[in-house]
C-alpha cells in the first residue's frame, strides 16, 4: 500500500501549480513536491485551515462510527 504522503502533486490546476510553486520556493526548491511536504508548509503558515479539515474529518469519522454501530445493533434483533 502507498503512503500517500509520498505522493507527488501535480500541478494540473492553477491552484496546484501555485501550491506547488511557493512550497518549492519556500523549501528551497525541492524537484518533486510532496504531500508531506505540502502539510509541513500549510501546518507552518496556515494552521487553522488543516485544524478545519482535522476536524471536520474527525466528526465524519466519529458519525459513520455510530451508523455503523446502529446497523450492527439492528442486525442481532
């Protein structure tokens, strides 16, 4: 299974190619742009935007827990 956060991104959008772009310059220019690399410079320069997706995918998480839970409960009776 691949680590997604090896993936390299791509810059085919004009968001992307901007990302892409400024973590380059911001880590000195690696070649290839990671995932990791992206979350190392979001979590340094804009850390409420990676809390908001934090949280949001927590809550996602915990819901589809409890939906899972119900279904589980509701196949013994």
């Amino acid at each position: 299974m691949e680590n997604n956060l090896e993936e390299v991104v791509g810059t085919d959008t004009g968001l992307k190619e901007l990302v892409v772009n400024y973590i380059g310059n911001r880590l000195a220019g690696p070649e290839n742009i990671t995932v990791d690399m992206a979350v190392e410079v979001f979590a340094a320069e804009f850390p409420e935007f990676l809390l908001a997706v934090a949280e949001e995918n927590f809550l996602r998480g915990y819901e589809q827990a409890l939906v899972d839970i119900a279904a589980i409960e509701n196949k013994d009776v």
